[in-house]
C-alpha cells in the first residue's frame, strides 16, 4: 500500500512538473520586493514554515515518506480485532469506539503522507486534515491510560507501560522535529525526528495490543456480547 502510494506520487509529480513547465508564462521585470512583500510559506504539520529548498532531501528520504504509514498498522489491527481491547474494557466502558478509533489510526497514514511529502511546501487542507486527526488520535489513544489507571478499563502493566512510553517518546521527537523546522537550518534533523513521531506511537501502540493478546490468551476467555462484536476465546 505505501509502495503504492509512493509510485503514485512521483508520477504525480512528474506530471503536475511538466504542467507548470507548459503553462509558464514569459517572464517580465519586476521591482525588488521588499520585506513586506515576502511571499507567506505554509504550516507544515511539525508546526514550522515548510522550506521549499527541502524538496530535494524530501524526495531523497524513502525512509521520511514511508513513515507516514506506520499508522496503518495499529489501526487496521485494532479495526479488524478490536475484541482483545472490549474484553479489557468490561463491563463499564463496552461503550468505547475502539473500532471507529482503529479506523481514524489507520486513515491517519495516508493523510500524513499527503501533507508531510505531497503537499511539501504548499497550502493545502491535507496538512489541516492531518494536523488534527493526528490530534485526536493521540489525545484518544492516551486516554487509555487514564482509564485504565482509574480501574474503568483493565490492562496489564506491561501495556500500560509501553504505550506510556512511547506517547512521551513520541511526543518529545515531535518537539525536536519542530524545533528543527522553525529553525529552517538542519533538514535532516526534522526528517529523521518526524520519522520517528510516526514511528515511535504506531510501534508502541502495536506492541501494547499484543501483550494485551498475549495476557488473555495465558487464562483463556469467554466471548463476550451485547457490545456489538464477539470476542474469539483463545485456545487454553
């Protein structure tokens, strides 16, 4: 799927280049713009004025593209077995959306790869699209803690540790790979930062569920209903 949309995006490039190329009209003088008339730069989803003389590392980085799809995998797990995470959350919160929440993670990755690599450099809604589902899917995924701490919600230890600690991981390469781009001075700094807020969070959060998976499969469970799906026993 990210191969995919890789490929996609340098023929897609190609194309919307040779547009331009086509459409360019002859060039006239112009008087030197002043400092007032310094054309605007848009957001980049670090926080940052996106510098447009990074394309080139941008295009480079295979690594920086693919890592925006790290999201898909925690999410399309979560979508497709969420019964581990109701099993947990029983009997007080069966209520909570996990699978709608699998599905916004797993949406997460090609809408971050649409703002940090397609868009690079440009306006675009895919960077606020991105900017706030990325929001809501970590404020969510941390409410998990809460939950569980204040025993509506039981996982084990080792969950709760791991996804503890890559929401702060996480979070911090967040703060350098802004830091970074607000300075406009070390691109490979935000490239390698950025990569590892979509690394670190998807990574943690997929280990938290099979060690949740694993926990339950140690003592067996009973399926569980009346909450929309039915939880597949483990074999003892």
């Amino acid at each position: 799927m990210s191969l995919l949309f890789v490929l996609w995006d340098r023929t897609w490039r190609r194309e919307e280049a040779r547009r331009e190329e086509d459409d360019a009209p002859t060039p006239t003088p112009t008087p030197t713009p002043t400092s007032t008339d310094a054309k605007a730069t848009p957001m980049g989803d670090a926080g940052g004025a996106e510098p447009e003389e990074w394309q080139d590392a941008i295009d480079d980085a295979w690594w920086y593209r693919v890592s925006s799809f790290c999201y898909c995998y925690p999410g399309l797990l979560l979508l497709l077995r969420p019964e581990p995470l109701y099993r947990a959350a029983l009997p007080r919160c069966g209520w909570f959306p996990f699978r709608l929440m699998g599905a916004s993670v797993a949406l997460n990755g090609p809408l971050s790869y649409m703002g940090d690599v397609v868009t690079w450099g440009r306006p675009s809604r895919w960077k606020t699209a991105d900017r706030v589902l990325a929001t809501t899917n970590t404020l969510v995924t941390s409410s998990l803690i809460p939950f569980g701490a204040l025993g509506l919600m039981h996982f084990p230890i080792a969950s709760v540790v791991v996804l503890a600690v890559g929401i702060v991981a996480a979070l911090l390469c967040k703060r350098r790979a802004t830091l970074a781009i607000s300075a406009a001075t070390n691109c490979r700094e935000y490239l390698i930062f950025h990569s590892l807020w979509h690394l670190i969070l998807p990574a943690a959060a997929t280990i938290a569920q099979l060690l949740l998976e694993w926990n339950f499969a140690q003592d067996g469970s009973e399926p569980v209903s009346g909450i929309g799906v039915r939880f597949i026993p483990y074999a003892s």
